[in-house]
C-alpha cells in the first residue's frame, strides 16, 4: 500500500529526531527524506512538533466509537474496553510509538502539549457518558481508566517483554486488588 506524504513526513521525522534530537532537525531535512518539499511540509502541518500530534482526532475518535459499540453498564468497564482497543492498535505499531514517546519526553514543549491532548481526550469521553451517566460517575470513570491505563502504558514503554494489552489486564488486577484493601 502506497504512503500517504504526511505518513512519509512522519516516518522521516521519527527517523531524524531520534538521531539527530528534536531542536537539531529541521523541517526541510524532515521534507527531504521524506522525498517531498518543505512547501508539501506546511501544506500538512503548521510546524514540526504537529507531526506528532495529528493523530489525535482519530485517537479519540477510536476511543469513542469502541465506547459507543461497548455493551457493559458500567461506565468504568465502558472506557476501559476502549482502552483495551487502543492497546492492541499500540501493541501493532510499537516500534513508531515507543520512539514518539521518547521524543515527546525529551522536550518540555512537546510534552506540555501531550497533556493538553490527553486532557482533552478525557473530556470528549466524559461529555459521551454524561449521555447516561451523571457527571460525577462520567468523570470518575474515564479519570479513573485513564489512571489504570497510564500505569500499564509507562511499564509497556520500559518493558519490550509485554503487550500493552497484557500489562493493561495487570493494572486492571492490581486496580481491583487496591479496591479490596
């Protein structure tokens, strides 16, 4: 399947970032390995550090349409079946991933506005379940998945022996455990 010029302008973008650091690579080295020009650059993304970020809309969109399709009652169980979906999409392209994260880590400006991405994540999921949820269940629900999530996605990150999916399920224990105290 042929790639899209924003998939080549991402691939070339990891590629150099990781050699090179995230403030040494510039967006014409990132357009020429991608075999493009720096005018097809900024015709996809306004500047360099959008690359990483614009997946976001389909990343939530995915979240939601697995909570959407999701038959438990329990707002809880609903987020974290969305969360199990995304870990196996991560889990098949852990390579690219792990190398994403690594960069968004190594610079304060990326990571802030990782955050701010996830933050928002978290309201789109919220605002879904206050369709049948009350407000307080709606944010407890995705804040608490989203915590559960994050533990297994830091260990998946540090550990190439797991899935993200299996240490998810780890969390998912280890969460229940914590409740039985």
């Amino acid at each position: 399947m042929k790639k899209t010029s924003q998939e080549k302008l991402y691939e070339a973008a990891l590629e150099l970032i990781t050699a090179q650091g995230y403030e040494n690579t510039t967006v014409l080295q990132i357009a020429t390995k991608a075999g493009l020009t720096e005018r097809t650059f900024f015709r996809k993304f306004k500047n360099k550090a959008d690359i990483f970020f614009a997946g976001g809309e389909q990343y939530s969109q995915m979240l939601l349409t697995k909570m959407k399709e999701s038959k438990a009652s329990n707002p809880l169980d609903i987020v974290l079946e969305s969360y199990f979906y995304a870990a196996d999409f991560f889990d098949e392209h852990r390579e690219r991933t792990v190398k994403r994260q690594k960069i968004i880590a190594s610079h304060p400006d990326l990571e802030e506005r990782e955050l701010l991405k996830q933050s928002k994540i978290e309201e789109l999921l919220v605002e879904y379940l206050l369709t049948t949820y009350g407000e307080r269940n709606a944010r407890l629900a995705v804040r608490l998945a989203r915590a559960v999530y994050s533990v297994a996605w830091e260990e998946w990150l540090e550990n190439d022996d797991d899935s993200l999916h299996h240490l998810l399920e780890k969390a998912i224990a280890d969460f229940n455990e914590l409740k039985n105290y």
